[in-house]
C-alpha cells in the first residue's frame, strides 16, 4: 500500500520532469549567499530573494520580491538599506546565468543598474527577518518590444555599514507580448540500478529495494511514464529481474510487467551501463554483455507447471503424482533474457569526455546523445560536432538543475531547482537554441530519498510536462538529432557494437 510519504516521494520526480518542458514557470526564487567582508560575519549573514509570479516579468507590472536575512553571527545586524539591481540585457549564454547564480564574481555581466530600494531594520544575533520590496513597473526601464525578451540579472544588496554588504543573486524573464520561439524540449530518464556488482547480475534483496514503492527503479519509471519522457533502458536490469523465473521478487515482477507495457520512448544503454567508449577504446565487443547467465538460474524457476498423474485407482484416498521438473529444462539465453525492442535503437550515451574519432568508431550507431561539458564548443542548436555521427547535446546545468528539483526535500529547494530550470531553458531560447535535452543522472546520486513529510515530492519530473503550452517552448518526445531521424526498426538487443 502506498503511503502518504512515498506517494510525495514519487510525485516529487515526476514534477521535476513535466515542469522541463514547461518552460517559462517558477522563475524566480533563486536564493544565493554571499559573503560580508568582515571577520565578524563572514559567512554568516546570508540573503535569499523569492519573486512574485514566478519570476516572470510582464510590461505594467510591478517587480514584488520577497527577501529574507538570516543573522547566524554573533553580533547583531544595524538597520540597512536593500537595493535592487537589473542588468542592461537579456542574458544570451547559459554559462553566464550559471556562474551569477554560483557566486561567481568573474562574470562579465551583473546586475548594475539600481531600480529599487528599502530601508530594512535591525536584525539581532541568530535571528532571521523577512520583508517584502516593490519596485514599481515605471522603474524598471525595459521596452515593452519582443525583441528584447528573456531572462535578466537581478541582484539584491543589503548594506550593512562600513563597506559591508552582503548579496543575493536571482533572475527575472521579461516577457512582452508577441515573444515566440520554436525551442523543444526533450527529457532522458535511465533506467540504471546504480548499483555496483560484482556478478554481472542484480540479487533478489537488490531487486525488491530498487523497485519498491520507494526504490530508484520504481520511482523513475513512474516519473518517466507521467511526464513522457524517453528511457534509456539497461539490460542488466531486465536480465536480473528474468533469469529469477517464477522465483523474482513480487515487486520487480510487477515493475518489470510496467516496463514492458509501456509506450514510451526508449533506447538501450550497455550491459550494466558499460561506457562504449571504454569498450572502444579496449576492443572490448565481447564484453557488451556476458556470454552466459546460466550461472545464475535455477531450472526449477523455468519448469512447465507439472500437470497430476491419474492413479491406477479411483480410491478417494489416492493422492495424485506430480512430475519432477527436468534437468534437462531450457534456460533462457542471454538474448532472451536482455531482449528490448528500443523505438531509438541507433542511440548511443557516452559517459564522459568524448573525442570525434571515438563517436566514429561506434559501428551500429546513427546518432549519439553526449554530455555538452565533454566538448570544448556547443553549438547554440545542438546540432553537430566535427564527426560523421549526428549527435544530441545534453545541457548540463538544466540536467543538475532537474536532478536537484528531483530530490528536493522542501518546498523552498524545489522552487529555487525549478526557477534555475526554467530560467536555464528561457536563455537557451532566446540564443536559438531549437532543442533542449536534460538527462537525469546515471549513477543515482540524484535518487531521491526524502525523509521529510514537507518534502515537495508531487513536483519534480512531472511538472516539466504539466505546463508544456509557453510561448517559448514545448514538449518534444524524444531527443532528436536535427541532421538525422532515428530509424525505428527493430533491431538486436544491443544497439551498438565497438569496432575492434
């Protein structure tokens, strides 16, 4: 029976998910600390500044933030004045946004030009206090004109006195009327046990926990299905889950079942997440997956349901024979037991730094899904790099924005993982870029594991897909790659193999 704790568990990934291919919602709340330059109070005065409407920003109205000052010093803070600053224009690189939002102080843009200010009181040692500010819309100095769309720098400046001042750092979305964009957006969500194994096979006990009501397996299945997101599937999972026979644990059965009734989009990923690259680089085509898994079956877990033998009379006290099952039962092979029909069975996934000549020494694929911090440039449209194999770029930073709204454990880190999602997804628009794709982590560090009642879990994968209708962007079934579309024949269980 599900609990009340694991259904927001399981609702906190699914709205990570939908909410990517949202677009332009929960922009605001970026909370951010920075550091008071005296010995005092360094690092211990921080500011977080939530923004009204979701952090979009619309021609005649007013700018409204909410902002909060947490004093854990020792030393109580003076009575100050909070300034709100834009920048001059629409941020064009990711990059940019995510360096303002880390505190990075090497940026070459800021936020500099003041539109607003507070007088705020007093707030004594290890006390919090929280105020709101407005900054009138006439203030703002933005053109009503659609060409000046997209996401600006907003930072908050308390002063506390003597050359002190501590900083939050945030982002805004203009969005004038007439503000159009083809951008799509596409999630991948693997299907990997990210557990370490030493067999070549997952155990009973692994099973049952991964595809628990609160397990990896179960959570990013359901999450995958509510927000139509593509699967990458491992088949070490499906040959764990089959070689058990009758004997799989009830709840890998029933998610195994779930798998196979599904309509998703999906491709395969090596046997127990190999990378290709790493069998590339070690000749390794006969490692793709083992060359038996008889090892790890029992007979008896694939024997024919035995039918009664008749007794030589019809003694009401007569107990019926039944037949031992045969030795000589057949096993499934290794084939049967990882078979997958993938709708994208070309797709590659490299884990890591890549080099063109390795993508093009994959025999079988058509088209590769690579990381974009592997590559020293990314083309605004995640089109092609220098290699004969079309390639889909992941966008890193939406990835880690999604994966931390995934395992947000209060509502405020949910919002904060969102609003960098959709501001991430508005600055790639307004570049060109005409296809997103956000993944999910492979070796579930990201997996969430809420212990909290609070915890936002009905938000995280799903809501990428709930609010799809924007005027930036919309959802997008399956990353494509925009040179090449994928061929959705039926092929081997393996999609790829290394050139030796």
């Amino acid at each position: 029976m599900l609990t009340a704790r694991t259904t927001r568990l399981r609702r906190a990934l699914i709205a990570a998910l939908g909410a990517l291919v949202a677009a332009p919602v929960l922009l605001g709340a970026q909370p951010a600390q920075a550091t008071v330059s005296t010995d005092a109070l360094q690092d211990e005065v921080t500011a977080s500044v939530r923004i009204a409407g979701e952090g979009d920003l619309v021609p005649g109205d007013d700018l409204r933030l909410q902002v909060t000052v947490d004093n854990a010093s020792a030393v109580d803070v003076p009575e100050s004045v909070a300034t709100v600053a834009l920048g001059d224009g629409p941020l064009r690189q990711e990059s940019a946004l995510s360096a303002w939002l880390a505190g990075d102080d090497d940026v070459q843009q800021r936020a500099r030009r003041t539109v607003g200010w507070l007088e705020t009181p007093a707030i004594a040692a290890g006390q919090r206090s929280s105020f709101e500010l407005t900054v009138p819309a006439g203030n703002l100095g933005i053109r009503d004109d659609p060409t000046v769309w997209g996401v600006r720098l907003l930072a908050l400046d308390l002063d506390l006195g003597e050359g002190r001042d501590v900083q939050a750092r945030s982002s805004v979305t203009w969005l004038p009327e007439g503000v159009e964009s083809q951008q799509r957006v596409a999630t991948v969500v693997p299907l990997t046990s990210g557990v370490a194994t030493t067999t070549g096979v997952l155990d009973e006990g692994q099973l049952t926990a991964l595809t628990g009501e609160q397990g990896r397996l179960r959570t990013r299945l359901d999450a995958a299905t509510a927000a139509g997101a593509t699967i990458a599937v491992d088949p070490m999972v499906l040959a764990s889950i089959r070689r058990l026979g009758t004997s799989a644990p009830a709840a890998a059965a029933a998610w195994l079942a779930d798998l196979e009734a599904s309509t998703l989009d999906s491709f395969l990923l090596g046997y127990g997440d190999v990378d290709p690259i790493e069998l590339l680089r070690a000749n390794g085509a006969s490692l793709r997956s083992p060359a038996s898994l008889d090892f790890a079956m029992d007979a008896a877990d694939f024997a024919e349901e035995p039918a009664p033998t008749p007794s030589a009379t019809a003694s009401p006290t007569a107990t019926p024979a039944t037949e031992a099952p045969d030795d000589d039962t057949a096993l499934p092979d290794v084939a049967a037991l990882t078979a997958w029909e993938p709708t994208l069975p070309e797709l590659v996934w490299p884990v890591g730094a890549v080099a063109p000549a390795q993508l093009d020494g994959l025999v079988g694929a058509q088209s590769a899904l690579l990381d974009d911090r592997s590559l020293a440039s990314v083309p605004a449209d995640s089109a092609r790099i220098d290699t004969a194999l079309p390639t889909v770029v992941e966008r890193s930073a939406v990835s880690r924005a999604v994966a931390q709204a995934a395992s947000a454990t209060s509502t405020a880190a949910w919002q904060t993982a969102m609003a960098r999602v959709k501001a991430l997804l508005a600055v790639d628009a307004r570049a060109g870029s005409a296809t997103v794709v956000a993944a999910l982590p492979r070796d579930g560090a990201e997996t969430p594991a809420s212990t909290t009642p609070s915890a936002p879990s009905a938000r995280s994968l799903g809501a990428l897909r709930a609010r799809s209708s924007t005027r930036w962007t919309s959802p997008s079934p399956r990353p494509r790659p925009p040179t090449s579309p994928y061929q959705t024949a039926s092929r081997p269980s393996t999609a790829w193999s290394a050139r030796a």
